[in-house]
C-alpha cells in the first residue's frame, strides 16, 4: 500500500490521485493529513506537501489542488529528461507537480477562463497551453505518468504495479448527412437541382439523376463496405447520427423518414450508436433531449454515447447537459482543426466538473484524429493524412492508449474521395499490423 501525505485532502486531490495511481499505475493507496502517521509508516510513500520529510518521495505542490475556485493561471514551463513540463520543481524528486498539471488539463481548466472564439463559438487549439508550448500532439499526462513509475521504482526497488491498460482502436463514424441525393423531399431535391443548373455543376446532376431512378446506388451510401470491414477486422465501432430538426449548420435527412429509419436500425444490428446533438442544441438544451429521444424510440436502444456536432464544447454547460439527459460515455474531446490531445492522454477519464468541485459519472473518451481536420483545415493530401495518422498511433501505442478516428460517410464515396476511402482502409491495415485489442 502507498502511502501518500498532503497537507489537506481536497476533491481536486482526490480526483487526480484516483487518475493516476488507480487507473494507471494500479497500485493501491491511501492518502492522510496526518504527518507523524505518514514518518511512521514502513513502506512507499510520496510527499506530496511544501517540504521533505525524510525517507519519502517527495513533489513539491502548487496551489492549485488546494484551491476551490477558478482563477488565471501562472503555468510555468520546464523540462525533464527531455520532455516539456508544467509546474517543474527544481528541488522534488519528480522535477515537477505532476498532480497539479495533470488536473489543470485533464479538467479542462483553461476553457473555463475568458477567451476569444472561432466562427462557431468553440476554443481554438492556438488558444491551448499543449499547443502554445508544442506538445499537443503528445499524449503528455501518460508520458508524464510513466515517468513518475520510472522514479518511483527508483526510489522504491520493491514497489509493484498492477497496470490494466493496453492498446485499443475505436473506428468512429458520424452520420451527419446519411446520404448524397437520396431521401430528400420534392422540395429539397428540386431546390438542389436548380442549384447546380446554376453553378453549372452537371457532374451533381447527372449522379443524380439514376439515384432518383434507384438504377445506381447513391455515393454517400457505404454502410455495406463499413459493415463489412467492421465484421472482418473485428474492431469496434461506434456510429453517431444526427437527428435534429434541420438548421443552417444541421443538414441530415429527416430522422422520421422510413429511410432514416431503417439504416439506423440497420447499424445498430452490428455496431454500437450514440447521439450526434445537433449545433442548435448548444442553444436550446430541450433539443438534446428531443433528439435523444427520438433516437431512442427509432433504435429501440438506451442512447448511453454523444458526440457532439460541430465538436463544439462549453464547459461545463455541455456535459453537464448530458449528465442530466443520463449520458455516460461523450467522445467529442479533441480539436476539429488540429490533432492530438486536447486533454493531454489518450486514455479515457471522469469530468471533473470545476464549477461544482466534484467527479462525475461522465465519461470521456478523447478522439485522436478526423478527416475533415487533414481534408479541411490542413488542406493535405490522403497520402499525407496517413503519415500523420500512422504517427498519432504509434505515439499512442507507446503508452497503451485508445486510438479513436473520426471518419464521415461522405468522405467515404468511391468517386470524389476514392483517396481518402484509400486513407481509411489503410489506417485499419495499420491498426491490424499493430494489433490494436478491439
């Protein structure tokens, strides 16, 4: 049993504690204020105060866990052992606050304080204190707990760990508009067409044209390949539909409509599924719980998973809107215009909700990388998408991570995109050689 002291037990303490010593090093712990206890005790312990105390492993603390409000932080920046630290600590045995920084950005600290927003209301990856300081693309909170396992068994010969993680793959999809042609009403397929006649667009007109006629099976419709993919590598998935009413940002096919219907009845025979809550629902929260509903009623499933449209993230308003509507896993943590790390791990956490002070039953799930951030943003080739992508997974497998793509169905057509459906299937060829666990 590790024994670990600190001045004064908070939930900030607890919290981080949980994280790192139960959840990832798999040792067993307990915690105390009292200081003649903790000299007394025989074996491991960490000092987790403002001085040393003989016979300890000692990290000096910051403020910051001790604290029960939400202030600007003075973050400064170290290194140890060649990696980029927060807090460092010149004169601790770790060389740095690892529980103060690990919190500051596992709780998102930063995205509670006054910032300027993008077009669509969300914090900007430049904005970040990862990427500022050039380790987002770094799970940095589990390299910086191997490095804590390191020092401790150099200070403790004997200590053991019972460490559970290992490397997994999650293939994500969202269903934000399920098909390219097919399924629009009277109106809607009309208002297209005089579209293109307009921008001379032929190309949109004459794929059309046999969709209507059902002689050609529309290009946005690759559920058969997914499924069979999906069932071949035996990896797991997991689908996202948006169902809310139509909006500027909001373009999917109406979720009443039998086609809707039955292709999300379709996947939810081989694949888990979870709500996509649409961009209008960030501002009126009754529509969250409509669309959850209504994808309830349609799958005839408890809707448990989010992921939100857009990535778009206020804390903590929007998981704490799914907390109530009984969400337990979101999958929305990482930027739409950068990959990495948004949170610093690839692991999957608990919220901390700052506002509140406590742990909640939420669970995050942080995304690794998406297609639109390499096609739309980055504006790189396929080729080049998949060197990075290559890149964020053996970073990620060096700490026995989750490795969760984000992929659409219209970036998966055969023809516009045949080089990014290329894309796809060589990351899971990848995946497989690295024999990710499912």
């Amino acid at each position: 049993m590790l024994l670990i002291y600190i001045p004064s037990i908070s939930p900030r303490a607890k919290y981080i504690f949980e994280i790192i010593f139960q959840e990832h090093l798999g040792i067993p712990y307990s915690i105390t204020c009292d200081k003649n206890e903790f000299e007394k005790y025989p074996k491991e312990k960490i000092n987790y105060s403002c001085s040393r105390i003989n016979n300890s492993f000692f990290i000096k603390c910051s403020n910051l866990l001790f604290e029960n409000n939400i202030t600007i932080q003075k973050i400064p920046v170290g290194e140890v052992e060649s990696h980029k630290v927060l807090f460092p600590q010149s004169d601790c045995d770790l060389g740095f606050d690892i529980f103060s920084v690990s919190f500051y950005m596992l709780s998102r600290y930063e995205e509670y304080l006054p910032f300027t927003p993008d077009a669509f209301g969300r914090f900007k990856a430049i904005d970040s204190l990862a990427y500022q300081h050039n380790f987002l693309e770094i799970p940095i909170i589990d390299i910086w707990i191997m490095l804590l396992r390191e020092k401790l068994v150099e200070h403790f010969p004997t200590i053991q760990f019972n460490p559970t993680k290992h490397f997994k793959a999650l293939l994500t999809y969202d269903i934000d508009i399920a098909y390219q042609f097919k399924g629009r009403n009277l109106y809607r397929t009309i208002g297209a067409t005089f579209k293109d006649v307009l921008q001379f667009n032929f190309k949109n007109i004459l794929l059309r044209i046999p969709v209507l006629l059902k002689t050609k099976k529309d290009n946005w419709d690759v559920y058969d390949e997914l499924q069979s993919t999906i069932q071949k590598t035996h990896f797991s998935s997991l689908f996202f539909f948006l169902v809310g009413k139509p909006s500027k940002f909001d373009r999917n096919l109406n979720a009443e409509s039998s086609l809707m219907k039955q292709l999300i009845k379709r996947i939810a025979a081989f694949s888990e599924i979870g709500i996509h809550p649409s961009f209008q629902s960030n501002q009126y929260e009754e529509q969250i719980r409509i669309e959850k509903e209504k994808l309830e009623q349609i799958s005839q499933q408890k809707i448990s998973k989010s992921r939100q449209h857009f990535l778009k993230l206020q804390f903590p308003k929007t998981y704490s809107n799914l907390i109530d509507l009984g969400i337990k896993e979101d999958y929305t943590m990482g930027f739409p215009e950068m990959p990495g790390f948004r949170a610093g791990t690839c692991h999957p956490f608990y919220f901390y909700n700052l506002e509140k002070e406590e742990k909640t039953q939420l669970r995050i799930f942080p995304a690794s990388c998406m297609d639109a951030t390499f096609k739309y943003y980055f504006k790189i080739s396929p080729e080049k998408a998949l060197a990075e992508i290559k890149k964020i997974i053996d970073c990620i497998q060096n700490v026995n991570g989750h490795f969760i793509s984000i992929w659409h169905n219209d970036n998966l057509e055969k023809i516009s995109n045949k080089d990014w459906r290329w894309c796809h299937q060589e990351m899971i060829q990848y995946l497989q050689t690295n024999k990710a666990n499912s």
